[in-house]
C-alpha cells in the first residue's frame, strides 16, 4: 500500500515569533510547489499564531504546510498553570500535535498513562497525534528494544479505536540517536519500523498496520534522509536540528520524497 510521506519539523525550544515569520518566507520561496508529502511545522507555543499567519499571509498556504503543537494538557481548561489544553491548540489553527517524545519522557516524567491520556484528549479536538516511541542504548544493548516498544505502543494506544488510530502518525525515535549525530543505520531503523508496523497489526489487524505512516525520527540530516526514506516502512521523518534551517529542511524532504 503506497502511504504518503509526512516529513515533520520538531523545532523544540527554538524560535521566536520573529525568526519563525523569518523561516516561512524563506521555507515559501524555496520549496517547489507540489512537493509529493504532508509537510508538519511545530514551533515553540508562542510562536504557533505567528506560524499560521505567516503560511497564511496573502490569504493562502500554497505549500499546505500544517501546523503542530509540541505537547498539549491531558486536562480540560482549569487551574493548572502553565498548560495549554487541545481547545486552545484548535482556537490557534493547530492540526497536529507531538506527544510522547523522549524528552518529555525523560526529563519531565510523562508515563505511557499519562500520554494515552494525552492522545485521547488531543483525537477527543480532531488534532492528529503524532505519537513518538523508542528506547534507549541501555535498553537497545539489553536484547529490550521489542519489549519496550510493545509497552510503548499498547499502553499509549490503548483503547483508541480503529477510527482513532487513523488520525495518528506514529514516529520511531532511537532516544540514543536524537540529537546526537549518531543515526541508527538503514537495517536497524527498517527493522524497528517494520516491528512497530507488527504490533499495530497484531492491535487493529493487516489493514490498519498497512495503512499508518510510521516516521524516523533520530539526527536525520540531508545526507542520510534518501537512504533511510527508501526503506519500505518508513514513511517520513520527524526533524529536530536540521529542521531549524530552511535549506536543510528543503533538502531532507526534496531527498526522502525522490527515494
């Protein structure tokens, strides 16, 4: 089954409202039209209004470049300070939203109980999760990678329906490999994506598994994206650093989108 590629910019903690309207205009001018795949942006939250204006700007977006919020609240709106919930994401234009990456993984804590709660929430405001797993090198050098990404996977879907699992994007992050320079190799990212892909068809069946665009995500960079996007079960790239350029970003997805 041919998926669409959906090549993501996770810009993280990067990139104010002005270097944000900077990037677009530059991102606009440089990128051929039709470019073959979803293309995500997700700036830092109080850049997401200056995004959207920016890809709006003469009342049109004619790359079709989406918008994404880097994390969202489990909660609905109330007292807890410094949390944006999905219904303001929805009021800022926003379609997609990161959940479970590694860094809220392990530098604040979120378990898979808390980010299930998160994907629900999110898919309750039709914003599309983009649900990111993966293991560390200790548990990659520990014969573990299979059993944490099962856990992973059933605990941070569980029970989402079919229907939910359609408005998702999972992404395979090595946490070993995000923002390190080392990427896992062609056969290393192949097989865990086509694990991942496994496990949603034991979960929802062949269909579902066929169907779910499964992104890489771990130091790509122009110079790997062909490679890695050739591979049959990766079907884009989630980016961090190499994302905070334009030309960067063009090449990685002008490159993954010719392989």
């Amino acid at each position: 089954m041919s998926r669409k590629p959906i090549f993501a910019a996770n810009w993280k903690m990067n990139k104010g409202p002005s270097a944000t309207e900077d990037f677009v205009k530059a991102f606009n001018s440089k990128l051929a039209a039709n470019p073959g795949c979803d293309i995500v942006i997700a700036p830092p939250f109080v850049s997401l209004p200056k995004l959207v204006d920016a890809l709006q700007a003469s009342g049109k977006n004619p790359l079709g470049v989406q918008v994404a919020a880097q994390n969202c609240s489990q909660f609905d709106p109330g007292a807890y300070t410094g949390e944006v919930n999905v219904l303001m994401l929805r009021e800022c234009l926003v379609h997609y939203v990161i959940l479970g990456h590694s860094e809220r993984r392990s530098i604040y804590g979120e378990t898979d109980a808390v980010i299930n709660a998160k994907m629900k929430k999110a898919l309750e405001a039709n914003l599309k999760p983009i649900f990111c797993i993966g293991e560390t090198l200790a548990e990659r050098e520990g014969g573990n990678l299979e059993s944490v990404l099962r856990t992973q996977v059933t605990e941070g879907l569980k029970d989402l329906s079919e229907k939910d699992l359609a408005e998702c994007v999972i992404a395979y992050e090595p946490v070993w490999a995000i923002g390190t320079g080392v990427t896992a190799t062609t056969e290393q990212a192949q097989e865990a994506h086509a694990f991942v892909r496994s496990l949603i068809a034991e979960l929802y069946g062949q269909d579902a598994a066929n169907r779910i665009r499964i992104q890489y995500g771990g130091s790509v960079k122009p110079g790997n994206a062909a490679e890695l996007m050739a591979c049959p079960d990766i079907d884009g790239a989630l980016i961090g650093g190499a994302a905070l350029e334009p030309q960067s970003f063009i090449e990685i997805i002008e490159k993954g989108t010719l392989s």
